[in-house]
C-alpha cells in the first residue's frame, strides 16, 4: 500500500511536514472548574479538568504538593471496532505518562494535600488521540486558572513509505513503519513527553524530532488563540455605553 | 455519586419561589429547558448523538456487531444499552465500573426502547439460533446538570433513528438503515412540596423528594415507567405527570422527526 504518492503527498493531500487541521476551545463545559475540546482531524477529545480538590484517596496526599491524577480514556464508539468500557493496560499508560507531563509544568507546591484531576475522553479517535488528549488537557488546566509554567503541545511524528512524517493518521500509523509522539515546553524547549516503536535510523529521528518542534510551536499558537478567545472582553467604545450598556445596546 | 451537598441557602430559595409558583430559571413547570440535537456527531459509530438540555451534555452512540442471540428469543436481534457517568462530567462522579446511578439510567433508558418496541429486532436476525445483529447503545454524560433520563432517552432515539447497520463491513449484504418502528419520548418529572417540576435541574433533582420518568409511545400510550428517589407520589401527581408526559412527548418527537 502506497501511503505517499509521487508528488510527495499523503493520502489526505497533505505534505510530509503538515499537521491535520486542529480546532481547539476552551471552557466548554459547565461543571468542571475548566476543559477544553480539541478536533485534530478526525479526532475528537474533550478534557475536563477539576481541582485543586481535596485528593483522594487520602493516602495518596502530598503534604507538600499536590497530586496530579489522569484519566485517558476511549468511549466505546470512538473506534470502529466497539471497545468494551472502562480501563485497559493502554489506556492506563497513557494516563500515567500524560499525568506525569502535566506535573511537570503544573505549579503543584502552591497546593500541598490538594489533587489536581484530568479527564480526558477521546470521543471519536484517528491516530494521535494522547498528543490531542495532552494538548486540550494544558488548555483545560490554564481554563480551570491552575497555575502552570507553560502550556504543553503535544504530536506525533512518525515514518511512513521509508519518509519522515508528521502527524499520522490511522490509516499511516497502521501501515507506517515508526511512531513518535511527543510533547514540548515551548518557553524552555524542554521535551515532556516521548515514546516510539517502530524503526528509524538516528538520523530520521534527529528530522523527526525537528518536525515534531516546528508542529508543537503551531499547536502551541493554537492553544493560546483558543485561550484569548474564551477570555477575551470586547473593548467598550464610549463613556456613554460604559455608563448605560442597556440604552447603548438597544439603539 | 459521591456526596453532593448544596446549601440551606440554595434550598431555601428554590423552596421560597415555588411557593409562588415560580422555579430558578422563570421556567414555567412543565418547561423543558433548550434542547439541541447533533446527530452524526462521531463517524466510528453507526449513529450518534449529542444532546443539550440546558447545561446537561449527553453524548449517545450506537455500535453494530454480529453475535449469537440468546435462547429464548433465537429469531431476534440484541439490544444491549450501557450507560457511563463518567468523572469529567461532574465533580460527584467517580472513575470505575458503573454504579447504581449509572446502572439505573442504562436501564430505564433500554426499557423505554425495548418495550416500545421501537426498533424492529426481528429484522436484525441474520440466521435464526446461530447468528444476530446486536445492537449497542452506549450513553455518555459529559456535563451533568440534572435530568439525565430525558437527554439520554433522546440521545438513544436521535442516535437510532440515525443508524447504518453496517452489513458490508460484516460480509452480510448491503448496508441498510436501522429498521425503527415508532419514536418513544420519555419525560421525566420531580415533586418538591407537591409541585411537580418537568425537566428538573441539578439543583431541583438534589431537593426534590420523588421523581417519576414516564415513556410514551405516538398513541399516548405508556411504555415504561420509573419512579425514583426516597420521597412519594400521590396517585393524582402520578396521572398528572403521565398526561403531561403525553402531551411534552409530541413536541420532543418532533426534535427528532
């Protein structure tokens, strides 16, 4: 099966070095203290976020920071196959590796005791689903107001046809020959999260991770935008309407 | 769910406004909150469908697969109807299994399609005794302010109505759309001090004594029933909840079409 086609285009028309189109909103939920929805092509996530809270269980309290504690997890009609609900070995380790991301950069001294709760539910998956989870779960917990270092964008690169490529979709990484999804502290370049399988030559992995830079800068913009959106507050043009909005808005 | 606590204050105040007939929201009590339908909201499903109501948030898919039919009924197709309360949702719901809450929604929810006999699961037997199409609801809350009853149901009969069975994934012919017979409606009320409220909030559903959920099919008739919570009915709030069910049923079929 050829997955890049002679002009170097992949079979959704986009470039080797070409994410999918990622739509990303924050505070799109009313109970949690913040969450955020991402679409990343066919992927759809929405991550919730709650706390500082009191953590339990309460053995697991940290009486000098707080616990941050991840939930990924696939709802049944999220892949074509039905997946039976609850947790599996892999979603476990996702949770894990993706809790251990967010700590990082979570300021977790400034609430001892406390658990810091990420949930994170892939609604629809396509490949990539930890990279969107951990990109909507930062935006979730700056929209919940936690106090963090940065946000964490989060992509995937992989190998297909023998070329470095980034972002795979399903039909990619089941017939690609490596993945490698990643995640960044943009301010710092520090690298937060990173796993592989599959098979590339050191110097494939040293243009993968380039790529892989280049895409997180762009989901970085993405999450910021989506930030400024939630919160911005329309500038109010005179005194008059500052003084009497009601009369202001019925003219 | 854990504890969920709410305020004397908060209480008090929806205590006060009925007493002059009035709710939280100016909703009149026979009033259900704004309702959108998504279908089609996620592509690996065989159909789906997001509900609002109000600020509840329900996401409902349906997945078909080929199995064995059970031995009483070998000549017909299995509905299988799950529901997930998961912790994003809201602070009082925890991670694991599906507990009582969860398991009683997933089954009023499958009674009211079951008994109404809304999909036709004679038309989903494949070869009578050996193999069946079984029929997956399964029901996610995202956002949970109260009512759950009503936004699944809906949910579950918007995301039906949708469905593809997807007969050529599973080498068994054409696929063809989910045979669906009529559209059951279910309406769910509560009683705080002998009012009855329609569609109740979270914050009405925490001092509400009793809770009725009555699912009608296209005559009026009813299907299902369940009465929750510790509090009780008189047989009058019980008849008015039923015609009021009747009567609200017909405008939320047409949500559905």
């Amino acid at each position: 099966m050829r997955l890049i086609d002679e002009n170097g285009l992949r079979i959704d028309g986009r470039k080797v070095d070409e994410l999918r189109p990622i739509r990303i909103e924050a505070g799109v939920l009313k109970r949690a203290d913040g969450s955020a929805y991402v679409e990343w092509g066919k992927n759809k996530v929405i991550a919730a976020v709650y706390g500082p809270r009191e953590c339990h269980p309460r053995h697991l309290q940290d009486p000098s920071k707080a616990l941050v504690q991840c939930r990924y997890n696939m709802i049944a009609f999220s892949v074509m196959e039905r997946k039976r609900p609850g947790p599996d070995r892999r979603s476990v380790e996702i949770s894990k590796i993706i809790a251990e991301a967010l700590e990082y950069v979570i300021f977790t001294e400034y609430f001892p005791r406390t658990s810091i709760d990420v949930y994170i539910e892939i609604l629809q998956a396509n490949a990539g689903t930890r990279c969107a989870g951990l990109t909507a779960a930062s935006v979730a917990l700056a929209d919940a107001g936690v106090p963090m270092k940065d946000l964490v964008p989060a992509v995937a690169v992989g190998k297909v046809d023998n070329q470095v490529v980034l972002d795979l979709t399903k039909e990619e990484d089941n017939h690609g020959q490596a993945d490698l999804p990643m995640a960044i502290i943009p301010r710092t370049g520090e690298v937060l999260l990173m796993q592989m399988d599959g098979h590339m030559t050191v110097e494939e992995f040293n243009k993968a991770i380039d790529l892989g830079y280049k895409a997180c800068e762009k989901i970085y913009q993405l999450q910021k935008d989506a930030l400024r959106r939630r919160y911005a507050v329309e500038e109010i043009e005179t005194f008059e309407e500052a003084q009497h909005p009601q009369t202001a808005m019925e003219e | 769910m854990a504890r969920s606590v709410m305020s004397e204050i908060k209480k008090d105040h929806i205590h006060r406004l009925l007493a002059r007939g009035k709710r939280v929201d100016g909703r009149n009590w026979d009033e259900f909150r704004e309702i959108t339908i998504q279908t089609n909201f996620t592509e690996t499903a065989e159909g789906s469908a997001r509900v609002k109501l109000g600020n509840t948030d329900v996401l409902v898919g349906v997945k078909m697969e080929t199995g064995i039919p059970f031995p009483d009924t070998p000549d017909k197709g299995v509905l299988a109807t799950n529901a997930e309360l998961i912790p994003l949702a809201s602070p009082t719901f925890e991670p694991g299994p599906p507990d009582e809450n969860a398991i009683e929604l997933a089954r009023v929810v499958d009674r009211g399609i079951r008994e109404s006999e809304m999909i036709d699961l004679d038309a989903l037997c494949i070869v009578p005794n050996e193999e069946v199409w079984i029929c997956f609801v399964d029901i996610y809350v995202l956002d949970y302010d109260g009512n759950l009853f009503d936004a699944s149901f809906l949910g579950a009969v918007a995301a039906l109505k949708s469905t593809i069975v997807p007969a050529s994934r599973y080498g068994k012919g054409e696929d063809f759309k989910l045979p669906i017979r009529c559209l059951p409606m279910s309406v769910t009320a509560v009683q705080i001090e002998n009012s009855i409220l329609v569609d109740p909030t979270l914050d009405e559903e925490k001092v509400a004594a009793a809770r009725l959920t009555v699912t009608t099919d296209e005559n009026g008739d009813i299907r299902a029933m369940q009465k929750g919570l510790k509090g009780s009915l008189t047989v009058d709030q019980i008849k008015k909840i039923i015609e009021t069910s009747q009567r609200l049923g017909k405008e939320l079929r047409k949500l559905v079409g």
